[in-house]
C-alpha cells in the first residue's frame, strides 16, 4: 500500500517536472548576443536593459538586430529602434525603424518604412505585425507588395510564409504583365503566381474587361474562370454566363448556365445554356437551348438550333449559322429547316434541307429557299427545287404556286409580284365584287407572272405553252382542287418565341395534307 502511494508521488513529480519542461521549452529567454554599450539603473529598473551600438538578439533560432533597445527581462520582451533587421529563416527577412517583440508569444510588431522580403517576395508597409512561431504576418494600414511579375495594393492583408500566400482585404489593386485587377478579397499564391478573388472583381488587359464575384485568374498562363454574375466585355461584345472560362492568351473562352452573348452596336444577343468564344473575330458557338435575337425599332428575330454559330467577318460583316432543328419567329414571319446562313453583306437569309416560311396565311416550301432582309423587311424571295407556295383561302381550300424556281417581290412583307419558271402550275379561286366564291383557275405554262392585290392574285401572265380552265366552284373535288405535292405544315409552324424549342421538322411531300394552322 505504502509502494503504491510512493509509486503515485513519484509519478506525479514526473509529470510536474514534464509540464514545468515543456512550459521552458515554449517560454525560451531572449538573449543578448552582443552589443557596444549596455545600461541599467538597478534600484529604479533592476528588470529593464538599455542597449545601444550593434545590438544583436537571438531568440527561438531568429535573430534581432537594431541600433538600440530595451530589453525587459522580467516580460521577456524588447523594443527596439534605429535599423532594425528580424532574421526569421534563411529566406525571411524584415527590416523597419522601430519594433516591438514579445518574447513568450513571439510576436513582432514592426513599424515606420517596413519591409519583409521571403525570397523574390517583398512587401512594404508602416505597420507588420508577425507571428514568428506560425510564420504568419498581417497588416491593417495598407501595403504594397511585388513579386518579379506582379505588384499587388491593399488596405488589409495577411501574409502565411509557409503557403507563400497572400489573403488581401479592401481595396485590392493587382497590376501585372498587360493586367489590372480590383477586387474587394482575394487570395494570392506567391509560388504557382494564382489569384483567387471572393468577391466584386474587375480585370482589365487590353481592350477586354472581365467582371464576377468569385473565381481565380492565373497570371503566368493568362487563364482565369469566374462564377457568380461573371461577364466578359471586349469592345461592343460582352458575354456573360453563371461560369466562365477564359484564356487571354490564346482569346479564347467557354461560358456555361444562363448564357448571354451581345454586341451592343449590333442589336443582336445569343442566348444558350452553352457557348464558346472567339476573342479574335468576336464569334460565338452556343448550344443547348441556343436562341439568336437579332432587332431593330419594334420586331424582334427569334432564331433557334441545335446549335448556332456567330462571327464578325471585316469584309463580310455579321454572318450567323443554325444547324439542326431549325426554327425561328419574328410577328410576321416564321420558318423551320434543318441549317441556316444569314450574312449581313448581302442581307440574304439561306434555308436549306425542308425549309418552311409563313407569313400571315401564306407559305414556302422548297428543297431550298433564300430571302433577301431590307431594314427588317423581306425584300425578296427565291425558292428553288420542288417550290410551293400556298395561301389559305377558307377552311380546307388554299390558293396554290408551284415550280421548278420561284422569285418573289414583296412590298412591306407581302406579295407583290411572283415569277415561276419551269413547270409552272397555280390554282386559285376567283370571286365576284361582293366576295363570292364564283369559281376555280387550274393553270399550267413554261413561266408565269403573278401580280398581287390585297394579298391577291390579281393578274395572271402565262409563257411557253400556256393552259388554264376555270371551273365552278362546285365542280372540283377535294383532291383536284390541290396541286400534285400539296402540303399544309401548320402543325410545325412556330406559334410564338417560346414556341421555338418544340422539335419539329418538315417531312417529304405528299399528296395529303398535314395539318391545319
């Protein structure tokens, strides 16, 4: 019993003398290493030293140099004054005209013209407070601090040596190789040279201008990604998105979610979940859910596809391409084809594969049709192959075009003159001055003219073998009141903008109708 309480008091002791250690070791003195002229007045200040001429200090494998100090031993703390140099490591120096050094918790404050160098990192400030046991510094009055490439400003920073980072508050300026960055916060890596903000930022090199509340930006590889409200300004193009990603050098970038593409002296925006971009010749690919907006005064274009591609050519100007599932609105037109091309030189709008256009009751088919686009007017038209065009007339009857090639002259966007060549066949219905359904043209020549009135056929030209009958009302049946090919597609037609994303494609003609509008 007696060994056991022995054994416990010996422990104890033990332990005491194991913590008493420890606290020795984390408590370790500073010690004077040398100095010209050490001074006390015991009675009054027996714990306070005055140093003066060369004053070396050493504590916890850094070393203190200054022209004069106070050492206080009972606090194990100093001041110094006059060219004061904290050797931290053999990479971190820190040198100022006055500090302050607390011993037990191995804290520096350092003031007046302060400069701490790590390595090819040097920073300047008034006041550095420093943790030498962390290797952590901050400032709270502004500094500036430069690297062998970029010089960085801000209000508040704090500085982890062993990280070789860098965490900036307010007002935070970087400026670099052909860069200017503000941010509000951000976090800089002295070795991989990455900036990352959390906060407003605004980058600008160049002529482009970056904008976002979070992301990072590479100053070696001029490559950044940005998220939350980021958008990207490059003369009159600017393109936002949820995320994107930029290389400035290559000027190229990826936006994804909420994607917005614009030209400001185009009137044009490019809408999409998806897009990619070309600093180069301002030209955007957008997929998933991609809508082309083109405007002027009141009517706005709608364009949609699979996937849309828009560049700005110098010679060439504005071109836009749609492929797949094509389909676009404007008030007083509406079309669907597979692939598009719109060139803004020759103002001419190409629908290719099972192309389709409305325009009020009337509507174009053909394997292929063009438009020419005058001040947001359709100024002419040309379909070629298989070219049909139908107006409704009433309930299941429609007047009817048909030939090898058809151009048309329209006058603030209807018909105003139809020129058929080859195969040239038309049916329209006739009535008398007050409206009645009186009879039936069934046409047929090599070429035809057709002149319209109120949306109208008013006169009819025929050349190279001419042929036309006009029949009572009554007399043709259903089926012979349609040309061989009629097809009505008002089922595809888009009814509105937000009509565009319903996948639907015309299919080969047939001698049924499809449909009704």
């Amino acid at each position: 019993m007696i060994q056991r309480a022995l054994n416990r008091v010996i422990l104890f002791c033990f332990a005491v003398l194991f913590s008493l250690g420890l606290q020795a070791q984390e408590k370790k003195k500073i010690l004077l290493k040398s100095a010209n002229i050490l001074e006390y007045i015991k009675p009054e200040n027996p714990d306070v030293q005055f140093l003066k001429g060369n004053v070396v200090f050493e504590h916890d494998n850094s070393l203190l140099y200054c022209d004069s100090a106070l050492l206080y031993i009972d606090k194990n703390a100093m001041d110094a004054y006059g060219h004061v140099h904290i050797k931290v490591s053999d990479t971190t120096q820190i040198y100022g005209d006055k500090l302050h050094y607390d011993g037990d918790k191995k804290m520096a404050v350092m003031e007046k013209d302060v400069k701490l160098i790590d390595n090819d990192i040097i920073l300047r400030t008034e006041v550095l407070n420093y943790d030498i046991e962390n290797k952590i510094g901050y400032y709270l009055q502004g500094a500036v601090i430069e690297d062998p490439h970029n010089k960085l400003v801000s209000r508040h920073g704090y500085y982890y040596s062993d990280r070789k980072e860098f965490f900036f508050r307010h007002e935070v300026v970087v400026t670099g190789n052909n860069f200017k960055l503000t941010s509000d916060s951000l976090m800089y890596n002295t070795s991989t040279e990455l900036i990352q903000f959390y906060d407003n930022t605004h980058i600008i090199s160049d002529s482009t201008h970056i904008y976002c509340r979070y992301g990072w930006y590479n100053t070696l590889t001029d490559q950044t990604k940005l998220i939350h409200k980021a958008k990207m300004v490059s003369g009159s193009s600017v393109l936002e998105g949820d995320t994107l990603y930029y290389d400035r050098k290559a000027g190229y970038g990826k936006a994804f979610r909420n994607v917005v593409f614009r030209d400001t002296t185009e009137n044009i925006l490019l809408i999409s979940q998806k897009a990619f971009y070309n600093q180069k010749d301002s030209s955007v690919l957008a997929t998933d859910s991609a809508v082309f907006v083109s405007w002027e005064n009141q009517d706005s274009l709608f364009l949609h596809g699979d996937t849309l591609f828009s560049r700005k050519d110098t010679l060439l100007g504005r071109e836009v391409e749609a492929y797949y599932g094509v389909r676009f609105y404007r008030p007083d037109m509406q079309g669907v084809c597979d692939s598009l091309y719109y060139c803004e030189s020759d103002s001419l709008m190409r629908m290719y594969k099972s192309p389709c256009l409305w325009s009020d009751s009337t509507q174009m088919n053909a394997d292929y049709i063009e438009f020419l686009v005058d001040r947001e007017q359709v100024r002419e038209l040309f379909m070629k192959s298989n070219a049909f065009i139908v107006s409704q007339y009433e309930n299941t009857d429609f007047n009817q075009v048909k030939g090898d090639q058809i151009k048309g002259f329209l006058i603030n966007n209807d018909l105003d003159h139809l020129v058929v060549h080859g195969n040239a066949e038309a049916i329209y219905f006739i009535e008398d001055d007050k409206g009645a359904k009186t009879g039936i043209n069934k046409s047929s020549s090599t070429m035809m003219n057709l002149f319209f009135k109120d949306r109208e056929v008013n006169a009819i030209h025929m050349q190279g073998n001419p042929q036309g009958t006009i029949y009572p009302n009554k007399e043709l049946s259903a089926d012979q009141r349609r040309l061989s090919g009629f097809m009505w597609f008002g089922d595809i037609r888009p009814k509105s903008k937000d009509d565009l994303y319903r996948k639907a494609v015309p299919v080969n003609v047939g001698p049924v109708m499809r449909g009704e509008n």
